[in-house]
C-alpha cells in the first residue's frame, strides 16, 4: 500500500466534531499531553487577549472563551482520541495573523467572514489525513453557520519546516479549493473560498 493510499484509509476512519463543552474534556487532553507548544498555547495566540506565560491561565482563558462560544475548531477524533484540530472564526476571533502589519498594508476591501487560524496534529499521527480532515471539518462547520469568504494563512510545507506550519500548510489550502490571493510574508501567502450555507448565517 503507498503513503497515499495509506493516509486516505486513516482520514476514512477520523470524525470531526467542533469544540464545545462536550468535547472540552477531548481537546483539553490534547493540549495538555502535547510535547510542543500547544501544551502551553492552548490555541490562545490568535484571540485578542494573545497569550500569557502562564499555561494555566491560557486553559482557564480558553475554558472561558468556549463556554462563551467565543472559540471555534474542527477536532478530529480518531475513536475516543482527539488527534488534531484547526481552528476558525469570525476576524474579530481570529485576530492576530502571522505577518499582520504586512496584511494590514496591502488589505483592499473588507476583512473576511471567517479565517482559519491555527493547526495542530498529535505526535504519531501525522501524514494520516488529519490536517486535511481537520480544515476541510472546519469548512463543513462555516457552511452550517451561514458560509461566506474564508481567509487562510498558509506557507509552503517543502519550504518552512512542519513545527512552523501553525497556520497550515499551502498544498493543504489548495486541495481544498482556496485560491492564493497575495503574498504577505517570505513565504506566507493569503488565500480565498467563498463557502456556500448549509445553515442559516450567524451573527458575528
């Protein structure tokens, strides 16, 4: 069987959920059991409030934000296990993106309805699908809250080693329909979807 064939059997076999309450417990342990960053993070970098150096504050800020439903990820789960997530949201969320000041100049029009922030896949399961699973989940769940234009931040993965990918890889993005838009970094390009509804729109 090649890697491909190999990836597309273990994607078949993940499920996505959004982050909740009830799924709190999941991503909670994900983050805490992580080796990297993400133990600490708490995919708190990109909301307003940024982080702290204080890994219990930034759970306790992240417990909060989703009790508010202020904070939005695609887990995927493989059984009872979360392996990875990518995060999405509203730009008022979604604040703070690699190379803002670069973005900030060359912005012509209005900010989009959501951006995909941050990505992250468990140790020992990566190049199984689960980035592609996880973005392509968090799009299922833009479409159920009414859709619109998705901004994602990506860079190449033959070029930026894979612990740097936090806003996901560009071949991810591509194979998932975005058009690159425009280059804001050596490397970072911002790319486009427009996401039909599936549900009806929220207000953001």
């Amino acid at each position: 069987m090649t890697d491909d064939a190999r990836a597309a059997a273990s994607a078949a076999a993940l499920e996505v959920r959004p982050l909740d309450p009830a799924t709190w417990d999941a991503f909670a342990e994900l983050c805490a059991s992580s080796d990297g960053y993400p133990s600490g993070c708490w995919c708190n970098g990109m909301h307003e409030e940024g982080l702290t150096r204080d890994a219990a504050c930034n759970r306790e800020r992240k417990a909060a934000r989703v009790l508010a439903d202020s904070a939005h990820a695609a887990l995927v789960f493989d059984g009872r296990l979360c392996v990875g997530w990518c995060q999405y949201g509203p730009a008022t969320e979604v604040v703070h993106i690699k190379n803002r000041r670069r973005y900030d100049a060359t912005q012509d029009g209005p900010l989009p309805d959501w951006r995909i922030g941050c990505t992250h896949t468990r140790a020992g399961h990566r190049r199984r699908g689960v980035a592609t699973t996880a973005l392509l989940g968090a799009l299922d769940l833009i479409a159920a809250a009414g859709g619109g234009r998705v901004e994602g931040y990506p860079e190449p993965a033959g070029v930026v080693p894979a612990g740097f990918l936090f806003h996901g890889a560009l071949s991810t993005f591509e194979r998932a329909g975005f058009a690159r838009d425009r280059m804001i970094g050596k490397h970072r390009w911002v790319v486009t979807r427009t996401v039909e509804a599936s549900g009806p729109r929220r207000t953001r």
